[in-house]
C-alpha cells in the first residue's frame, strides 16, 4: 500500500470540489464499496491473489492547493481472504498478519505530488507494527456523481508494491515458496461530507 493509496484519494478528492466556497472539504471512503487487492508469486511458478476489505479513512482536501491535502486510512487485517480457508487462517496467524496483535494497518499521507499531470502520494505504511514510507501510483479520480439525496460520491484506483522483508511479514517462509514482492490495488470510493 504505497504512497499512490494516499495520492488517489487526494485525487478523488480534487475532482469533486468544482463550487464549494470553503478552501477545503471533508470526504471518508466508503468501507462497503472499497478494498485492497494483491498479489504474491508461489513456488516462483504461479501468482496467488488475495484481498483485504474493511478499508476506512478520511480524506482532507485542499481546494487551493492539492499538494497540502492529506489522506488516512486503515483496513481491517481479519478481513484477508484468498479463497483458501487453510491458507487464510495461516496469513491470520501470527507468522503473517497476527490479527489478534495487529488488527489493522494503516496508511498516513506525508506529501502529494502533482507532477505533469501525475499524481503521486507518499506516506506511511504500518503493517504487523512496522512503519515504512510509500509511493502510490494513481488512476482517477473518476467524475463526482451526486444521487437524487444529494449525496457525492467519487473513486479512483491507485497501484503500487512492497517487500514483505520491509515489514518482517512472513520473515519465517522463504522467497522460493511465497515472493518478497508483493503487487497491489487499492479501489476506493469517496463520500462527500
């Protein structure tokens, strides 16, 4: 969960401000309609995919100047399903995501840059109590829909990957069974509030 996590929702946030007179609004993920999705080499042969749900935050953005947005989020670790009940109770186990010590991680935007039309987000990452920062690629955000209640809504897609030896993740299994590297997606929808 790099930094594009952080940066895509500053994005999403950007797109759906356009006539609010205040410099800066509120917007929170939407848990129902948001998750984080990876995926792991196995036996160096074939690639295992799994997701992450649960995902919850806030995203402070700044009308003026979108560098100086901010974005947090967490999801909840219990929630990790690869559609195999063995192999997901052992990434619940303390060998992996140890969900009774570490029921979420967490992600803390330190900067936003919008490079050439570019957006990218750093922050901090803490999975299984380990911080480390991350850069986040972002897709969106997609146009701001507002329903016939009144509510706006928006979402992007943000891409990125970590080294589960940053995190001391799994630290027991070699990169020859489960892969050091580990790609993601995260889709987020937005609420205005």
């Amino acid at each position: 969960m790099r930094n594009r996590f952080a940066l895509a929702l500053t994005l999403a946030a950007a797109s759906l401000t356009g006539t609010s007179a205040f410099a800066q609004s509120t917007w929170t993920i939407d848990p129902n309609h948001s998750s984080i999705n990876f995926q792991v080499r196995h036996l160096g042969v074939s690639n295992v995919h799994g997701s992450l749900t649960g995902v919850k935050g806030t995203v402070a953005y700044d009308e003026k100047d979108i560098t100086k947005s901010k974005v947090e989020a967490t999801a909840d670790t219990a929630t990790v399903n690869t559609n195999q009940e063995m192999r997901d109770r052992d990434l619940k186990s303390p060998k992996y995501f140890d969900i009774q010590k570490f029921p979420q991680l967490s992600f803390k935007s330190t900067s936003i840059s919008n490079a050439s039309g570019k957006l990218t987000m750093t922050g901090d990452l803490t999975l299984n109590g380990v911080t480390k920062s991350i850069t986040l690629d972002v897709d969106g955000p997609a146009p701001a829909q507002t329903d016939k209640q009144g509510k706006t809504r928006s979402g992007f897609s943000a891409t990125g990957r970590l080294k589960r030896s940053d995190y001391s993740f799994g630290s027991g299994t070699p990169n020859a069974i489960i892969g050091d590297d580990i790609k993601f997606s995260i889709d987020v929808e937005i609420d205005k509030q």
